[in-house]
C-alpha cells in the first residue's frame, strides 16, 4: 500500500507552517514567477576554518517547499530568484529529501 505522503504530510505542514503572502520562485534567465506557500527559516550552520580550527556560527536563509507546487519537470534549481518578506534571494542549491519537499538554500541579493 502506498503512502500519498504529498496530500498527508506535506500539504498539511505547509498549511499550518507555510508562508503564502506572497513567496515568489521565478526560474533563471526569466520566465512566470511560481506563487508558492513555503516555509522560511534562518537555518544555523557551523564553519570549522582551517587555521585555527575554531568553529564559528552563522545563519542562512532556507526556504522549504512541497514540490508538488511546481509544473512536473520545472523544479526549483540553482540561480532561481525567490521573493518574500520584501526581500529578493537567489538560490544557492536545492536539498529534495526524495519525498516530494525540497529545502531552497538562499542567499540575499544585493
């Protein structure tokens, strides 16, 4: 028996979690932006540098959506722009879990 894990758990969490007023995702070099409901968070990250060795903190932003939001084979990917909050970002790399939710790392556009 398969699990719809899309309808079941991720639909759900976006609608208690998500944000939809409005996240934009346009895919690069152009094109329709994609209105999404995602989940936005500063997600903490440790940095080891190699000369002392001494761990330093920072955050970066991270947008989590349900894939099933976007038109079969126009995923999100690399150089995307993403709009919320007022704010513009570009997306650095895309995290899919292979359960139909994928994980946007961002960076803030200048």
């Amino acid at each position: 028996m398969a699990v719809d894990f899309d309808s079941l758990v991720l639909g759900p969490c976006m609608g208690v979690f998500g944000e939809g007023g409005p996240v934009l995702y346009t895919p690069p070099g152009g094109g329709a932006a994609v209105p999404l409901v995602a989940v936005f968070d500063d997600v903490h990250h440790q940095v080891v540098f190699d000369g002392d060795g001494a761990p330093v903190s920072a955050n970066r932003a991270a947008l989590g959506v349900q894939l099933s939001q976007f038109s079969p084979g126009a995923g999100p990917v690399q150089d995307g722009r993403v709009t919320l909050r007022g704010q513009s970002f570009i997306v650095d790399d895309v995290e899919p879990d292979g359960i139909g939710h994928a994980i946007l790392r961002l960076r803030l556009t200048s």
